[in-house]
C-alpha cells in the first residue's frame, strides 16, 4: 500500500491556506520579543532575579541566564590565530536488534585534526568498540546515544594532550549530556556514571587547555525565548510560569534573525536547567549564537561552551573565528567542514554492518557456536527491499 | 631498480583494465605510458594508458564552487578522501617467461593486481620485439584518441630507444604506421599530424 495522495493533497492545501497568517502571527510575536529583548538589553539583575523566582515554581525550568554582554548586543568576527590546531570529532553506532543474525552494538568514533595554513593533510583517527554479552544488558537507545557522545569527547581529550596552544576542539550538538524524558531508575544509575566519566573528560580538555565546543546547526533551542517570557511576569503572575508562554511560536533562532550579521556572534549566556546542577565552577556550560551565513543569507548556529572557555577571552576568540572559517569553507552550506570529514570518518554503512555481522558470525560458527540467524520478520523485510531494489 | 606501482585493478577484460590509485599517486602515470601487471607463473600483462578519470563527489563539487580553498583541506581531499583516480589501460600484449607477444593476453588480470609504469628497458624490450604488431590493437580501438595515443607512446619509446643507442627505431615505426593505415587516409593523416607535433617537440 502507498501514500494515499488524494488525502494528502487534500491537506496540504489547508496547510497552505493557513501558512500565511500563522507567518504574520509569527512576525508580529518576533517583532514584540524583539523590542522586549532591546528592553532588557542590560537588566542583568533584574532577569537573573526572575529567573530565581521561576525556579520556584519550574524547577524544571530551562531558560537563559545573562551574563556580562547586553543579551541584544553583536559581536564581530575577530582575527584567526596565526596558528592553531582545530580537533574535531563524531561517533555513529549501530544499535543491537534482536532481529538479526548476531545480536550486537557498535559505536565508532572519528575524530580528524587539522593544522591551521598548514599544507599537511590531517591525520585521521577512527575508534571502533563492538559492545556484546552483558555490555547489551539495559542498554536503551538513549544510553548507546550517551556513550557514543562520551566516545566523542574522550577522543577529543586524548588527541589534544600535548598540542601546543591554541587548540580548538568541537563536536556536533549540545555540550550536556542527555538521556532524555523517559528512562528508569537504571538508565538513571547508568547516566550517572556516564556523566562522572564525562565530567573527568571535559576537565582533561581544560586542564589541556583546549577550547570545547558543541556546534548546533539549525537550532531549536528556546532558551533565550523562555528567559524573555519568564521576565514579563511580575512576581504576583510567577506561580503561573509553567504555561506562560506568550512566545510559544518562537525559537532563539527566530528572535536573533536580522540581529547578527555575518560572522558575528550573540552575547554569552548561561544555560539554566536542571542538570546545570552536574556542570560547575569551569565545567559550568554556557551558549552564544553564531551567523555562519554570508550577507542576505543568514544561517545561525548555537555554540556551547563551558566556562573556562568563557573565561579566557583569547580562547573565545580563536574558538569564534575558527567557526566561522570552517564554516566558510563550506561555501553554499555552512557548518564546519572539520565536523562534515568527521561525520564521514565515523559513519558506518549498511555495507560496513553488515560487513561486521558477517565477522561475528564467521568467528562463531568457527568455533562451534550455533548462529540464530536472522528473525522471519527481518527475512521478509529484506526480500521486500531487495525486490524493489 | 624500484618497479613504480601506480594502482591496484579495479575491472579488467580481454581488451583493457582500469586501475584506481590515489590522487596522490597520479604523478607517476602518464597518458601513453606502458605499464605492466604481474600475475602468477611468470605471465605479466602489458597496457597503454588511454584515459586518467579524476573522479568527483558531493564534498568536492561543493568545496569546488568556494572563492577560497585552503592548503590543508585540499591536502585533505587529496590524500584522506577516497575519492579515485582511475586509469584505464588499453591491452597490448603479454609476456610469458622470457617470450613477449603482441597478441591480446590469454585472460586479464584479476581485481586488486598491482599495476606497474614500465622503465625505459622494459618500454625499449616490448615495444623492439616482432613487427609492431600492437599497433593493430590501437588502431582498432576507435573510440579512443588514437592518433595522440600513438604520437605520446611513440615519443616515449623513440626517447628510449634513443638512449641505448637505436634512434632509427622511430622511422621503422612510422613506416609500419603508414602501411598500417594506407587504406584509411584520414587516420593516417591524423597519426602523422600528430607525429609531426612530437617531432617539432624534440
């Protein structure tokens, strides 16, 4: 059975037909967060303030905190270091299905390091770790998720002890570890653990004194947002935080549109949650928004930093234009081109996994070891592929 | 002497094989140029370079179309991408022992053969034996270049042949060629057009 396009064009015309005035509605809600943003430009005090008293009764709350830049101002592109070394790394995995012929999980990491105006091709490093037996026990998606992203940065960690300063270190997404909603009291313990090994990765990367960085393409965050709403209550209205939401429609990335031109970056932030608990004094994470786009086409990006980033001018600057420059180098679409040649180092394709599934069961069957095979579900979704291939 | 290698087979049949080297590699091939592959039992097959593909994807078109490329990432690209280089190779001939033949070689060689450039006494001792009967083999090939294919192999060999002493061996390939193509007037015209561009070159 197919798409039923009848039913579907059906509805993309009321799609259309609503498009239009849900774009004004959206332009007018940007325009009034706007002015609301110039209006609080400097009130430090005043949205840390709000911010504690939404605490109270949010304390689920994930918002932006000022920190020492008006929250509207624009910062320039500054100059590249004569010379750095730019790290950056990417994980894939391939998660266990008990529907193939071996059960097994795989997490492969590349990282590539390149050395600014050198002409030297960057060296490539790739780490592939198969996960079996009681390493598959209570292991979710969201923590294969978790320990592919902990891979990332411990690479990271690794390669940049002993460079010599500057060096600039990035990965793709958010800096903070996630698991996510759902997940039980388990998952949690396992989280727990990860986040400690986390934590002791990210102190390496500082005590190495190289810049980290989690580069977010498109963002959808609404922190910067969800501060602004929080700050239009009075402390009478603040028990109704929760479902106060007079920007609903909007996304950080729709309030800085126009605010930024290109190359420069947002004013610093500080990310307030829940979790921010887990990451302080230097690991204590922070944000900035970054047009990587060229004049008349905006793209902006949502970096995450920690503080000892933030703390040292130089290294902010150096991770800034960094950024900019790798993204640069991707002409028509910007993103970091050290980020695309990792993602292509550490993908794993069908052809690679099934290489590794074949591995498996070669090494079993050689020692006697009975081989399941694959589930007749899988089989028949296999056929259904191969005979429309 | 260290034997070039300058690929690995990528496909092969009776008539030709392409090769696939890296970027990096791509200094050593020339177009026209003999190469060789090795096989088992003293048997190594013999080609001319007709055609050197550099071969694109999404990264590179993208990167292509950038006002300004840095060092390291064309380094990059170059060097640590798998974008192939290949190169296809037109079948001349065959050794087998000590014996070289200008007949099409009895099988092709098989994927991931080694491919070597031949050196000036191998160029000198494939290209002295019979009558030239490989030539036959190029003038078939009409989709190929065939006049710049000969004129490049034939400048190439007449260098050889030249420094060990034998610079008469240019007029007797010319003079095959003529004989070869004394029916088919435009191709003639073309090869000796060709060989008078390599003559002004000397």
């Amino acid at each position: 059975m197919t798409v039923d396009f009848q039913q579907v064009q059906r509805q993309v015309k009321e799609l259309g037909q609503n498009a239009q005035a849900s774009l004004e509605s959206r332009q007018h809600t940007r325009e009034q967060a706007q002015q609301f943003l110039h209006a609080c430009a400097e009130a430090y005090d005043l949205l840390h303030r709000k911010v504690e008293q939404a605490t109270l009764y949010d304390p689920n709350l994930r918002c932006a905190l000022p920190v020492n830049e008006p929250i509207d101002g624009s910062y320039r592109q500054p100059e590249l270091p004569a010379q750095a070394t730019i790290l950056a790394a990417d994980g894939s995995q391939i998660a266990p299905s008990r529907h193939e012929e071996v059960e097994y999980a795989l997490i492969n990491t590349g990282a590539i390091q390149m050395k600014l105006g050198s002409p030297e091709p960057p060296p490539i490093s790739v780490e592939s770790v198969l996960l079996y037996d009681e390493k598959l026990e209570n292991l979710t998606d969201a923590l294969l998720a978790l320990a592919r992203d902990l891979s990332e940065r411990r690479l990271l960690a690794d390669l940049a002890v002993g460079l010599p300063p500057p060096v600039i270190t990035f990965t793709d997404g958010q800096m903070e570890l996630w698991l996510g909603q759902a997940g039980d009291r388990e998952e949690h313990g396992l989280f727990q653990e990860s986040l400690l090994e986390y934590k002791s990765v990210l102190q390496k990367l500082c005590a190495s004194q190289a810049a980290a960085a989690g580069y977010v393409d498109r963002p959808h965050a609404r922190t910067v947002v969800r501060m602004l709403e929080v700050a239009t209550l009075s402390e009478a209205e603040m028990p109704q935080v929760k479902s106060h939401k007079p920007f609903r429609t909007m996304r950080d990335l729709h309030l800085f549109r126009g605010l930024l031109r290109p190359g420069e970056r947002s004013a610093l932030f500080e990310i307030q949650s829940p979790s921010a608990k887990f990451y302080r004094d230097e690991l204590a994470l922070f944000f900035f928004y970054l047009n990587v786009g060229r004049q008349g086409r905006e793209s902006l990006a949502r970096v995450e930093v920690p503080r000892w980033v933030v703390d040292s001018p130089p290294m902010l600057d150096h991770l800034h234009a960094v950024l900019v420059q790798q993204c640069r180098v991707m002409g028509a679409h910007p993103y970091p081109y050290l980020l695309h040649r990792a993602h292509e180092t550490a993908v794993v394709s069908l052809q690679e996994k099934e290489q590794v599934t074949q591995m498996i069961a070669h090494e079993l069957l050689g020692r006697g070891i009975d081989v399941e095979g694959k589930s007749h579900k899988q089989q028949l979704k296999d056929q259904a592929t191969r005979g429309k291939a | 002497m260290t034997a070039i290698e300058i690929g690995r087979l990528l496909r092969a049949s009776t008539t030709g094989f392409v090769l696939g080297c890296r970027v990096m590699q791509l200094d050593k091939p020339f177009f026209g140029a003999l190469v060789r592959v090795p096989q088992e039992h003293d048997y190594q097959i013999y080609g001319l370079v007709h055609d050197m593909r550099v071969e694109d994807d999404g990264l590179v078109r993208q990167l292509a179309t950038v006002e300004f490329v840095d060092e390291s990432t064309v380094a990059d690209n170059r060097q640590n991408r798998t974008t192939p280089v290949e190169i296809s190779v037109l079948a001349v001939g065959y050794q087998r022992h000590t014996s070289i033949s200008h007949l099409l070689p009895p099988r092709p060689p098989l994927s991931l053969d080694l491919i070597y450039l031949c050196e000036p006494d191998e160029l000198r001792g494939f290209t002295a034996e019979g009558r030239f009967g490989y030539f036959r083999h190029v003038l078939r090939a009409v989709d190929l270049p065939v006049s710049e294919l000969l004129a490049a192999h034939l400048q190439q060999a007449q260098q050889a042949h030249a420094a060990a002493g034998n610079p008469g061996w240019i007029d007797a390939a010319t003079q095959e060629l003529i004989t070869l193509l004394r029916d088919d007037y435009q191709t003639l015209m073309n090869v000796l057009a060709a060989l008078s561009d390599v003559a002004k070159s000397r």
